[in-house]
C-alpha cells in the first residue's frame, strides 16, 4: 500500500496555490488537503480536530501575519513539518526559519523539478522513521546528505560565469541525463528546452568546462563535422 502524505498549502495569491496543489498532486503518494490564504484560517483548521496534515507548504507574506508569527505558532504545535515556499531572499528570514527546523526553503518561482526532489527526499525521511526505532551514523548520514548536496549547489550556482543562468542550466543538464542516443547536437538540445542553438551550446561548452560532460567531432551522412555532446558514462563506455 502507497503511503499517503497529507499537505496543507498556505498562500494568499490562489493562481500561485492552484499551481503548487497541481505540482504537489503530480507527486505519487501527496494529497493536498486544503489550500488556506490567511494566517487565521490556518490556525483555525489546525486547531479544527481535522486530520492534522503531515507537511505544510508556507509562504511567509500572508496578509494578517507579522513576519514568521505563523511559521513559529506551527512550529510550536509540533503536529507537522514545515516547506518554506516564498519569494523572501533576506538571509534573516532563511535563518530563522533554519533554526526552527523547516525541512526545507524553497524561493518562488517554484519548479516542479526542484519541489518533485524535496518531496521524495521528504517520503524517504519519513519512511526511515517509521521503520526503524534506531539509526546507525551512515543511515544518519544519509538523511543530511540531500541538504549538504543542496548547499553545495547553491554554493556552485553563485559562482556561474556571465551568460549562464541556472534554470536554463539545469534544463540543459536534465536533457543530458535523458539521453538515450549516441550523443546530442546543440541544435537537439536547443529544441528541447526551446532555446537557439546558439544558446544551447553555451551551455553545453560550459559543461564540458567543469567535466560534467564531454564532446567530440562526428562527421555525418554528407560528410559535414558536428559536434556531438556525451554524457561522461556514456563517453567512457
């Protein structure tokens, strides 16, 4: 049996919760339970004797809420785990909400692919507790490892050179991995991300750069060299 993960979602504007109940909702096992906009309407369904919901998403500028008053009145109820989903970048506001213990902080605008990951890493934490009455230092290690490798990406995306965005990066990058061909030309990966060729294949020579990938001249049926880009696995292979 799918274990079935409850999810309140806390957001004044309704188009933006609309959105996140469908990214959550694509996620097998996550059920959104209701959609709130206000801080009294939160706290009055917590309080309601409903099931309590095992996550809530919370953004931090909801209307009758003073700053993070509502994240700590959920913190303290100690009844579910708390996504931070806002547009606020202060480092005041990601430390303080660290230091109460949010799963994870996520800056708007979300994407599906970066919301899908935390999810899963938030059923595998979650079935680790419930299957275990003990944890050994490598089992524990396992769970602070997601955080520790998203820190190190954060770390990594601040130090991008001029001309590369990290969410056309990281489009680029899933493309890569879903490669099932012998290696993909900048035109088929400007195709799929829906960006020139041009654009494409500075981010790919990027990748190249940092030996995320690797390329090489192929001629084809005319005789005209291309260049062709690999995932290293496949490369070596």
């Amino acid at each position: 049996m799918t274990e079935r993960f409850h999810v309140l979602i806390v957001e004044d504007d309704f188009r933006v919760a609309e959105i996140t109940r469908q990214f959550v909702e694509k996620v097998p096992g996550f059920e959104v339970v209701a959609t709130l906009q206000t801080g009294e309407e939160t706290k009055a369904y917590l309080a309601s004797g409903k099931a309590k919901p095992d996550l809530i998403l919370l953004d931090v500028f909801i209307p009758d809420v003073e700053g993070l008053d509502l994240f700590w009145e959920i913190r303290h109820l100690k009844q579910s785990d708390v996504i931070m989903m806002t547009a606020a970048k202060e480092v005041k506001t990601i430390e303080e909400t660290l230091r109460g213990g949010v799963f994870d902080y996520i800056v708007k605008p979300v994407e599906f692919a970066r919301l899908e990951k935390t999810l899963e890493r938030y059923r595998h934490q979650r079935r680790t507790f419930m299957r275990n009455e003990e944890l050994e230092q490598e089992e524990i290690d396992s769970l602070f490892a997601g955080r520790q490798k998203r820190l190190e990406q954060e770390a990594d995306y601040s130090e991008l050179p001029k001309g590369i965005d990290r969410l056309t990066l990281e489009k680029v990058r899933r493309v890569m991995k879903n490669d099932k061909e012998e290696g993909l030309t900048a035109a088929a990966v400007g195709k799929t991300i829906g960006a020139s060729r041009s654009t494409a294949r500075r981010y790919l020579e990027y990748l190249v750069t940092i030996n995320e990938i690797a390329a090489e001249q192929k001629y084809g049926e005319v005789g005209r060299p291309e260049r062709r880009y690999f995932r290293l696995q496949d490369k070596e292979s």
